[in-house]
C-alpha cells in the first residue's frame, strides 16, 4: 500500500488556527513552524490507558495511539514512553495505515519503551503493531498479548524491528496459507517479519502464539526477490509453547533468508500436522548455544525440519527430547552441520529416525564432535551423504548408523546401540571403534568387538553432555594421527591432544574423570550423583544473599503407561534470589508410593534450562521418574541444587513432594 503522510484531524485544525494569528508567514509555513513546536518534545509520554484518538498527544492527554500517531507526524526519531498499565486496543477496524482503528501502524522511526512492565492489548480484533516498510522500530521492555490477525499475529514487520526484553504472548494468525499468494502466507503467531525486513529480538520471551505456519515466528523475504537476503537474529531467547497448524511451532524461517541463533531456548513448541516443531528452516540458520526440546507433534522432525533448500549449522547446541514420526531430533533434506553439539533423547512414533534422519539424495549431512545417544529409534538414518569424524553414537534403542548410501565415518565410537552399531552403507574410513560387529570395520586402526569403556552420559563441562572415557578406554590417544590437527578441540571446547596423541569419539581424556556411579543414560544432561539429594535430604546453607524462591509446578497431577490420560509430563521451575552466584542449576527426582511410603531410587540428576532472570526450568516426562512404572499411585519427590561454574553445589533446597503420578488404567 502506499505509504501517505497524514496530520490527524485534531492537529490539522490546530496548527490552521495557529497560522490565522501569525503574520509574516503563509500558511504552510505556519503550519511546518506550529508542528515543528509540537514535535519538538523529547519523549511523548502516554497517560491514559484509554484507546482515544483525537490526535493530539500533550502532557496531560496523551493515548498511546495517539502518541503513535503524533510519531509518525514527525520528523527524525520519536520516543515513546508507555506506563505501567494494560493498554486495549479497542477502535475497530482494520485496513487503513494510519494507526486510526485496529492496529498501531507505525509509518515513521520511533523507540517505544516500557517503564514498569506495561501490556499492549491486542483485543483479539487486529494485530497490534503493523511496522511500515522504510522504518527503523525499537520496542523495550513491554508485553504484546492477544493480537489476532490473518499474518503477523502480535507484529507485523516490513522494515527494521529490534526487540528488546519483550514478552509476546497468545498473539494468533487465524487464516491458513493461500495457495495463489507468490509466496508464503498465513505466518507468524506472534512476529512475521517479511518483504526483506530485517528482526533482531534479544533477552525476550515469545510464548503461547499460534499460526498456520511460524506459531512463534516466520520471516519471509520479498516473493520477488532472492538477494540481498532478508536478516533475522535472536540472542538470550526463549521461544516456548507456540502451536503452528502446519508447519514451524516455534520457528517458521523461509528460503533467502540468513537466521542466527545464539543462547536461544526453543521448547515445548508443536506443529500439528506437518513438520518441524521447534524449526521450519529453508534459511541459511546458524545456531550457537542453541537448547531445543520438548517440541512434539507433527510429521517430520520433532527438533528441526530442514528443507531441501535449507543450511543449517548448529554449533555447542543439544536438542533432545522432541518427537515426531520421522526424525525426532532432526529430520533435514538440505545441508546440516553438527559441530560440539548432540543429539539425545528424542523418539520417534511408528516412524524412523529417532536423532537424526537425513533424507533424500541430495541431502549432506556432516556431525563432527558431537554425541548422538539414547535416542529412541536409530540414532542416525541417511539416505543421502554422510560424514562423520570425532563423534560418538552410543545407547540408542535402534541401530546406531543405518546408512542405505555409502558414508564416511572416522575417529568415532559406536556402542551399545540395541539394534546393532550399523547396518549397511558405510565407507570404510580409519580409526573407529566399534563394541560389536556390525559397521564391517576393517581399515587401519580400526577396532570391532571392542568396549569404548565409557562412562555414563553426563555434563563433563561445556554446554552439552558427553560420554567421558574411562582411564582404561581404548580410545584415548588412539585416533589417527594425521587428521588430529583438523579435529582441533572436542565437544567440550578442549584441545586436541591432551596427550601424545589424540582420542577417538566426542570426548578427549584429560585425566582420571570422577568416579560415577554406572546407570543407563538419562533423557537429559546428567548431573554427578554425588550432588543428588539422598546425601543431604534438607536444604543447606550457602553463600549470603542466596536463597531459593518458592518453585512452581505446570501441574499436580500426571501419568504413565497411557496416553488416555494426561498430561504424561510436568515442568517444574525454581528461581534464586541472587543469580550471579549460580552457574548451573540441578534436578533430582525420585517416586514414593503412597499406599506403603516406598521410595524409589534419585534420579542421576537433571541439567536445569535457564529462562533468564535467575529461573530455571525442565520438563520431566513420566518415564523419567525413577520407579515410575512400580506403583500404581506415587509422590513425585524432587529436589534443587544450585552449582558454581567448577560444578561445586553451593545451595540445595528442601525436598518437596507435592505432585502426584499415577498409572493410567484407561484403555
């Protein structure tokens, strides 16, 4: 639409009676000079939570429409300041761009802060802020909640948005994509970003939003156009809880397009009938520090779908306990990299491919320095191009490698997966180590019908989990020697070779680890059991100023053995007072059954996901509860540890058991 300059009516006839008593000048530039003096104010700020718009914003009267649309009045860069407050929107009618009725249209630059949390109330009528193309948008500390629309549920951008410490929450999309539009349509729950906009959005929560496709987000480019791409970056993040009907729950990223991820959560999102719960990708995606999990639903790829014109890169990031029926961590048809970073814990329902499924033939695949293990499913299908080196697949309940096209595999363990290690497809490249004999291993430094010896699953410092090797495993200082100067660090960020010569799989052995306790691998990362509760059963001292806030619990009530009944998870989330002094946070669970107080065993201990402001969360799913499956009604007990950055506990809080888990008995 063409963008038009409007005065609002209040202003116009404001400034005409102002030149009627101005001599000297005619009446345009009385009218410049009377507007000049009205914008001259540093910041308009808004005073009534009432939607009027007469147009005039003064020191006493002042809308935030109003304020809007004084902004787009003036010349140069405006500040709007917002008060504590929740603020409807409630003129009806969409359509027009000059913030009259229904949204916020934003035709000039401006900073719009929030001072003291304030809301922006969509009123389920119309978005909340359409950004005009040719703007630059900063919006701070504030929440959008309840903007509806056919694309760009809470914002639409054309221009140059940058969020800052933001909420977005329960904005939706409520048409379905149209198939004659050139491009994609339909997008973006809470933000669309499209027609070569450009989105930065750090230290913000995006949660609860709904779509046809990008439940949480969707950036689009210029259906014209391929170059220059479109930019979107996302720093100290969480995207939670979002719903697309198709394809993108948390995340829909088109074509032409170049995305960065950094210390991002993506969590709990769904698609429900297609694909990529946590991520649709057809960018160019770089993630880094990058947590995805939780994320279930749809067809292909729980974690991550990746399209066949996708490239994906993921450096020190896990993604783990996601479902769907074909991939659950990743299902990828394009380009996809894992450097220090795994694949764990994620499942598949009647499909294939429970960590990575890399499809098609023109598919690449590449995992280096990285863990693949205790995936429900194979740990890796390819049917396109493999390579692996300095990586370890291990525990999962499929084969470890299926490969139906020649791979590349080197410097890497395979062990104890329960469908065997491989099953067909491998080149035969050097240095691997196999516990049994499956892969047809047979080049120099190979080893079949061998135990890696590793320990148990666990954080071994750096942001993921590893398998330490034990101090009599044969993969230390055993890799070959000619490409340990290419694998440079392992999946932790130490140096390779920490001894003569370096080691084969994720992990490179700096010394005699901890001794651990040996346990099947857990869903999560693992923490040492020396830290678990049974040691000290109460809270303890820790350093001054540090202290727990009280927990929070999703629900109450939760169940196993069947989905009749739900939920079959809960996500529990405990804050501390000083969050400078935490490095990492600690969870520890264990059944009781109710009828005879008997306890199961701890848990090894859950890796806790900062969500920023010194809270932390995690979702446990029934069947990671020690014992769940021993009674039919129990006390869900658990208990929190706060860690300094060497993994030392400093704080651990009274053992609560407030929540019930209970077999479900519905057929």
């Amino acid at each position: 639409m063409k963008r038009v300059f409007i005065i609002p009516t209040k202003v116009a006839v404001l400034l005409i009676i102002l030149s009627i008593f101005t001599s000297g000048c005619t009446l345009f530039d009385d009218i410049a000079a009377a507007l000049g003096r009205l914008c001259a104010a540093p910041v308009f700020v808004v005073t009534t939570t009432a939607d009027t718009a007469d147009g005039l914003c003064t020191s006493d009267d002042c809308s935030l429409r109003e304020a809007v649309q004084m902004s787009n009045s003036c010349a140069g860069i405006q500040t709007i300041s917002i008060p504590a407050g929740t603020y409807a929107l409630t003129r009806l009618g969409a359509g027009e761009d000059a913030a009259s009725t229904g949204d916020l249209d934003i035709t000039d630059s401006v900073q719009i802060l929030g001072a003291g949390s304030p809301t922006v109330d969509g009123n389920r009528t119309d978005r909340v802020f359409d950004v005009l193309a040719g703007t630059t948008v900063d919006m701070t500390g504030f929440t959008i909640r309840h903007g509806q629309s056919d694309d760009g549920g809470g914002i639409r951008s054309h221009g140059i948005l940058r969020l800052h410490r933001m909420t977005l929450q329960e904005n939706v999309v409520t048409s379905p994509a149209d198939p004659t539009a050139p491009g994609p349509t339909g997008g973006g729950g809470a933000i669309l970003s499209e027609r070569d906009g450009t989105l930065l959005l750090e230290e913000s929560v995006v949660i609860g939003n709904s779509a046809y496709q990008g439940g949480g987000i969707a950036a689009y480019p210029n259906a014209t156009t391929s170059l220059p791409r479109s930019l979107v970056d996302i720093r100290d993040t969480v995207i939670a809880e979002n719903s697309a009907a198709s394809a993108g729950g948390g995340l829909f990223l088109y074509v032409s397009i170049t995305v960065t991820l950094t210390n991002v959560v993506i969590r709990d999102n769904t698609a429900v009938s297609d694909r990529g719960n946590g991520i649709w990708n057809g960018a160019l995606l770089n993630l880094d520090y990058v947590h995805i999990y939780g994320n279930r639903g749809g067809i292909y790829g729980g974690g991550i779908y990746n399209y066949f014109a996708g490239h994906l890169t993921a450096y020190h990031s896990l993604i783990e306990n996601n479902l769907s029926r074909f991939g659950g961590g990743v299902y990828s048809e394009g380009d996809a990299t894992f450097f220090q970073s795994a694949i764990v814990h994620n499942r598949v329902e009647r499909g294939l491919g429970g960590g990575l499924f890399n499809a098609g033939t023109d598919a690449f695949l590449s995992v280096i320095n990285s863990t693949v293990s205790g995936n429900w499913g194979d740990g890796i299908i390819n049917t396109g191009s493999l390579l692996m080196g300095f990586s370890t697949v291990a525990y999962n309940t499929g084969v470890g490698v299926s490969s139906w096209f020649p791979s590349t595999v080197h410097n890497s363990i395979l062990a104890g997966n329960a469908g065997g290690d491989c099953d067909g497809g491998i080149v035969l490249e050097r240095f691997n180590i196999e516990s049994t004999d499956t892969c047809g291993f047979n080049e120099t430094g190979d080893l079949v019908n061998t135990d890696p010896l590793l320990m148990p699953l666990a954080m071994n410092g750096g942001p993921t989990p590893t398998y330490a090797l034990g101090v009599a495993s044969p993969a230390i200082d055993s890799a070959d020697p000619e490409l340990c100067d290419s694998a440079a660090a392992d999946q932790r960020g130490v140096d390779r070779p920490q001894g003569p010569q370096c080691d084969r799989g994720a992990y490179e052995f700096e010394g005699a680890p901890t001794p651990r306790a040996t346990s099947t691998p857990t869903r999560a990362a693992a923490i040492p059991p020396t830290l678990a509760p049974s040691l000290t059963p109460t809270s303890t001292g820790a350093s001054a100023g540090l202290s727990f806030l009280l927990p929070k619990f999703s629900t109450d009530h939760f169940y196993y053995y069947s989905a009749a009944c739900g939920p079959e998870q809960v996500t529990l989330q405990i804050g501390v007072s000083d969050p400078a002094q935490v490095f990492s946070m600690g969870l520890f669970v264990r059944s009781v059954e109710k009828s005879s107080n008997t306890p199961s065993a701890w848990s090894g201990g859950f890796a806790m996901i900062p969500a920023g402001g010194g809270f932390y969360s995690f979702t446990l799913l029934s069947e990671d509860v020690p014992g769940y499956n021993a009674f039919a009604e129990a006390w869900l007990q658990y208990q929190f540890v706060a860690n300094d950055k060497d993994g030392n506990p400093i704080l651990r809080s009274a053992v609560f058991g407030d929540i019930t888990l209970s077999r479900c008995d519905k057929k």
